[in-house]
C-alpha cells in the first residue's frame, strides 16, 4: 500500500490524474519536480502526448494489460522492474550519453547502462546520431538501436507573442543550463562577458553555473512555462555545451523562435541544421553574431523541429515493433 501510494503521488506529480489499474504503456523513471535536466523535461512532455490520445500510462510498474515499458538510461529501480517484467510487454530503453564524453570524466555509469541494456531490452532509442555513433567508438553494441530526437512541448515552447526582432535596439542574446559541469560551456559564457559589445546586446542566462558574470544577466532556474516566456522575449540562442547528445534546451529554443549560435560538439548540428551557426572557439562568436544579425529573417524561417506528435509516433511505432 505504501508503495502504490507514493507511485499514486508522483503519477498526479506529472499528471494530475489518479493511477489507473490497466495500462498500455509504462514508464519506468524516477521524475524529479522541476525545474529540472532535459530528459525530466521531455519525458513529461512525451507522456502529455500520450495522455491526449487517450493512452493508458501508468508509472514505475508494469500491469497485466502493458504492452510495453519504456525505461530511462538508468534513472529507475532495476531490480523492481526485472521482477515486474513479463512475456507480451516489449522492453523500450532510452539512452542517453554517452556520459562519460559528455560529463568528462568515466565513473562506470556507461557500462552500467549498457549492461542494463543488454539484459532485459527488446529495442534502444537513442537522441542523436552522434550518441549512437560515440557509443559504438567505446565499444556499446545496443540492442536494436534506434535514433529518434527529443521533441519540446509545443503547448509551452512556441513562438507564438515572442518579441519581434528589431535591429534599431540591443540585441538580446540568451543561454541555458540545468548543470555547472565545465563542459556546459562556462568558459565561453565567461568569455563572452568579458569582451562582448554590451552598447550592442544585453545577454541572459538562465539556470547553473560554475563561473559568476559581470554583465550577463543571471537567473536561477526556473519552471519550462516561465523559461518559454522568457526565451520568446530573446533574439538568439547561444550552447556551448561540449559533446551534449541532444540538447533540450537547444530545442526548447528553436521551438520558440530563436535561431542558434552552437559549439560544433555533439549533436547541435542535428537540431540546428540550417537555423544557425557553428563556433568552435569562442573568438569566433561575435563576427557569427553580426552574420546571423544580417541573415536573421532566413535563418529563423530555416528552424526544423519534429513536434512531439510527430516524436511519439516513432516512438509508439518502435514499441509495436514496427519502426526499424
């Protein structure tokens, strides 16, 4: 009882509903309350999906009528779902990483996840090609992969009100991150607010940060429907996040209007494409900044994003076996 109450808790966490006793789907995850890292985010906005066409969900547990669990890198009780799992539920695991490239140091996790993997999954989704790629160069085969990007909530990241771009005031740069980890790109924000034009821009960053700045604006983070509003009142995006499989914040971004300016690292060029620019030293951010100034127009109507519609039906399709 006590077990179903806490899961009863977090299920009206990311719902708002009370737990059903049959379901189609399930997830296994231990959500945080936000505002909290991209997988969180996207995982709630894949289960919102789910819920509007009338799927049953249903929580860190797998009941007689689940047609398939969907369990994320390693953030779930293992054990609990090796002795819930069952013949007839099509095993889905997530995969994010690889971490070690992408937190700088190796502490076991990569293998740990790989291990999970392959023990009990029928299938693997991966964020980008660039995480299937580095995963195979440290030597994880996974099972079955598959590449499906994440997708924003298109109900709170849009464009719709943003602010209209106007060259005649400051150009208003902004920047994300839910982690100080260096490799979040702290050395370049820092840079930047050292030697940028500030009779040109003014700059936002929202969330973590291992470093403290003297002219970029600094705000702790804060919930995706206040993140939304404030990314709309912003002209361009700036990552420069190293070896980051598939940015939620990047996304989050493009899908309220704001073309990108990215380290070439990881997978941003997937999710940017032609909607922005790549920097490989932070030297190089201000002559991109003028160029993209100039293109602003083409290069916002050259954002490509797949909606989260689009996102859960290859990942409904991979759990019916039918996406290879």
């Amino acid at each position: 009882m006590i077990v179903l109450r806490k899961m009863g808790e977090l299920y009206r966490l990311i719902t708002g509903r009370q737990v059903v006793s049959n379901s189609d789907i399930s997830f296994f995850h231990d959500f945080v309350p936000p505002p909290a890292g991209g997988g969180h985010q996207f995982l709630r906005a894949l289960w919102r999906e789910f819920e509007r066409r009338g799927i049953r969900l249903e929580h860190n547990t797998v009941s007689k009528t689940t047609r398939a669990c969907l369990f994320n890198s390693f953030n779930f009780n293992f054990k609990r779902l090796c002795q819930l799992r069952r013949p007839g539920c099509r095993m889905i695991h997530r995969v994010d990483g690889p971490l070690a490239v992408y937190r700088g140091f190796d502490d076991g996790t990569d293998r740990k996840i790989f291990e999970l993997n392959q023990e009990i999954a029928d299938v693997t989704i991966l964020q980008s090609q660039f995480s299937l790629t580095k995963h195979l160069e440290l030597g994880f085969d996974f099972v079955q992969p598959v590449v499906i990007p994440n997708a924003a909530d298109l109900e709170i990241f849009h464009s719709r009100g943003r602010q209209p771009f106007n060259v005649d005031r400051k150009i208003r740069l902004i920047s994300v991150s839910w982690s100080d980890n260096l490799n979040k790109g702290a050395p370049v924000y820092q840079w930047l607010d050292d030697h940028l034009d500030w009779g040109r821009y003014e700059y936002t960053f929202v969330g973590r940060s291992s470093v403290s700045f003297h002219n970029i604006r600094m705000l702790s983070p804060i919930t995706s429907e206040e993140l939304a509003k404030e990314l709309r009142q912003n002209d361009v995006f700036i990552t420069a996040s190293r070896n980051d499989p598939c940015s939620n914040s990047l996304i989050e971004a493009l899908a309220c209007g704001l073309p990108a300016l990215y380290l070439g690292s990881g997978g941003h060029s997937e999710i940017v494409g032609e909607a922005g620019f790549a920097f490989q030293s932070a030297e190089e951010i201000p002559q991109l900044l003028s160029r993209l100034i100039a293109d602003y127009s083409q290069r916002q109507a050259l954002i490509r994003l797949p909606s989260i519609a689009e996102t859960a039906d290859k990942y409904l399709r991979v759990m019916r076996g039918t996406l290879k």
